[in-house]
C-alpha cells in the first residue's frame, strides 16, 4: 500500500518530524502558475489524497496563481490535521502578465506572511522560506532576515528557511538567526547546489529541491536517457519514481516535494520510498550528469 512514511522521517525542528516525501503545490494553479486550474475539483482531490497518503508536508506560496494556490489548500484541507505543516515562500510577486518580480522591502515582505496566514487560515505559518532574487548580501540581507525574525518572536512564524540561496548567503543568514531549511534547484540532472546541499547536510538542516524532477524540456531530455530508462524498467516502476528514490537516498536530509496536478501521478510519486536502488545503480544514475548524457535543469 502506497505511503508518504515508506520514505523515511526527518527532523524539520527539534519538535517536528515530517514524513521525508512531501508534496508541491504549485502545479495546481493554471498553467505559468498563473491563474486558477483547468479542474478546480481535481486540484482539491489531489489535496485531499495526499493527506491520505500520509503526507505531512506541503510546500506552497501566495505568488503561486497568485493566491490561487492557497486558497485551493484552505477550501481543499481546512481544519488541518495537526500533524500537517505547511511551508510557504515569501520575497516575490507577480506582475499582470504573470511575471516573477522581486519583493524585497522588510514591510513589504512583512505583508506577505500575514497574506499567507489569512489564505491560509493559519494564525502561524510552520516554516516560511525567504525567496532570493538575486545576490542579496551584508546590511541588506540582514534587514530581510530580521522582518522574518520579528514575526517569529511574535509568534506568526515558527521556523525561517531560505530559497534559491547561495553557499555565501547561507552562511551569512546562519550568523543572523537559525535556518531550518533550504529550498534551492537540484536533482538528477542539476546537481549546481552539491556544496550546499552537503553543509545542510553537515550541519543537521533539511533540503528541499524545488523541481526534483527536473522542469519542461529538460525533464523530457532526462527521459530520454538510456540508463534511467533502464533501471526503471528493470524496478516496473515509471523514471520519476527513480529519480526521486535516487535523491532521497543521495542524502538523508533531503525531503522531496514532487508536483502534480493528478491524483495518479500524486500516487506514483508518493511510492518513491518503496523502491530500493542497489549501490550499482545509484552510482550509475550518479554518473549521468558527469558523462554529460543529459542537461541541466533550469529554473
């Protein structure tokens, strides 16, 4: 029987495990992330059903539709399970076209958390990433942070997580305030947040890869690959059931939130934790992006 706990716990907080397989929300608004889905009653199934499956962790933001999202996630799952922890991302916006802009004044980032807290119906949000949109450094990082700080001290915010961050700014932000985790691209085929990836590791922090299973054309490249094609012929299962089983065994501190907007999809993905690569085919699924058989993934 399918489960989100055949993949394993991690400790987010000291006081909260999540199941290791979780789930991204943001394929269920329309297509950009812009605009409402095509099936509004399929998007509030494919909720439901995770809850079902045993995920505990769904990772959201107010700038995916904009607003769509959350409210599909308020109307689909309130009252929520005790045990279900939400993780949103706060620092962009979009523009009428459905563009992704920066938002970057404390004030304003301010707004955003308490945007979330009223889509959500939430009166504290469990983890709140800080999105980079560019090579934020030194006082200005530091005045971002502390925004988030506040509203953590005020009891709004439990845990502070940063997005698309660099090794330097990662560091820096760890000197202001406690870091519960990091959301930045990797999987199979980008594997550009290798450094961080293993001091998150070091240091007892979760990764979360945003796109785990790649996006657009150069996911459709990835399937193409001999090697993937074949381990996951040889396991019965489908290419994005192996790659997501590959990264949750490339490190223990890495929670997967593969996306989709179907309950069958929702269902493959949460059966990741079932399949046991052997040694021989993790380094052979390893060895991919060194043999330069597939490109990297872009955001």
């Amino acid at each position: 029987m399918t489960s989100a706990a055949s993949g394993g716990t991690f400790a987010l907080t000291p006081s909260t495990t999540v199941n290791r397989i979780g789930f991204g929300a943001m394929q269920l608004a329309g297509p950009g992330v812009f605009g409402p889905p095509t099936d509004r009653s399929r998007a509030s199934r494919v909720l439901r059903r995770a809850v079902e499956l045993g995920i505990d962790h769904v990772d959201t933001s107010d700038f995916y539709g904009p607003w769509v999202v959350n409210e599909l996630i308020a109307e689909a799952l309130y009252p929520y399970d005790e045990n279900l922890v939400i993780a949103t991302k706060i620092g962009a916006y979009r523009d009428h076209q459905g563009g992704w802009l920066p938002l970057t004044h404390p004030e304003a980032l301010k707004a955003q958390v308490h945007d979330n807290l009223r889509r959500l119906r939430r009166e504290s949000l469990d983890l709140v990433y800080l999105r980079f949109m560019g090579s934020e450094t030194g006082d200005v990082l530091a005045e971002r942070l502390g925004a988030l700080v506040e509203l953590r001290e005020a009891g709004l915010i439990r845990s502070i997580g940063l997005s698309h961050v660099s090794p330097e700014q990662f560091e820096q932000a760890r000197s202001i305030t406690e870091i519960a985790a990091v959301q930045n691209l990797y999987n199979l085929v980008n594997r550009s947040a290798a450094e961080l990836l293993d001091r998150t590791a070091e240091l007892g922090i979760a990764f979360v890869p945003f796109f785990p299973l790649g996006s657009g054309f150069t996911s459709s490249r990835a399937r193409e690959d001999r090697t993937l094609r074949r381990v996951a012929e040889q396991h019965g299962v489908s290419q994005s059931r192996i790659s997501l089983a590959w990264l949750l065994r490339r490190s223990a501190n890495i929670l997967v939130i593969p996306g989709t907007s179907t309950p069958e999809h929702l269902e493959d993905n949460t059966a990741a934790g079932q399949v046991e690569l052997s040694e021989a085919e993790a380094d052979e699924l390893t060895g991919l992006v060194a043999e330069g058989r597939t490109l990297e993934a872009v955001e």
